[in-house]
C-alpha cells in the first residue's frame, strides 16, 4: 500500500516513542572498524469526529551500517 505523508518535525516529535543512537569505533595496528545504530519507534492513535471508527499507527525503524578501514600510510 502507497501513502503520501506530509508530516512536520513537530507531529514527529509528539509522536515518538522511543529512539536510540550509538557509535563505536575500534582501531588495531592498521586496521579499524567502525559500527553506527539507529531506532526509532513512532506511534499515533487517532479517532473521528463522532468517535465510530479509530485507527492505531505504529511505525519502527532500524539501520545498522558497518565499517572496515586499513591506514596506507
């Protein structure tokens, strides 16, 4: 299913459950590796006018990206 979303920073920010982000980075001799991780968990619950119908929104994201590095010089 496609849906056009028009959201601003701030309905983001009211809506957010939870988020989380970290970085490591470890080097030995020449070599390194590094690691970055984000989640971000967003929730929303709304009801009509009239109160018949209601629909609750979850939305959960991840991305995980690695890194290998070797020093030439």
């Amino acid at each position: 299913v496609q849906a056009d979303v028009d959201v601003g920073f701030g309905d983001i920010l009211d809506n957010l459950e939870v988020g989380f982000m970290g970085s490591y980075r470890a080097s030995r001799d020449r070599w390194s590796i590094g690691v970055d991780a984000m989640y971000m968990g967003l929730g929303a619950v709304a009801t009509t006018t009239r109160g018949l119908a209601s629909a609750d929104v979850d939305v959960d994201q991840t991305s995980v990206e690695a890194d290998v590095g070797y020093a030439v010089s």
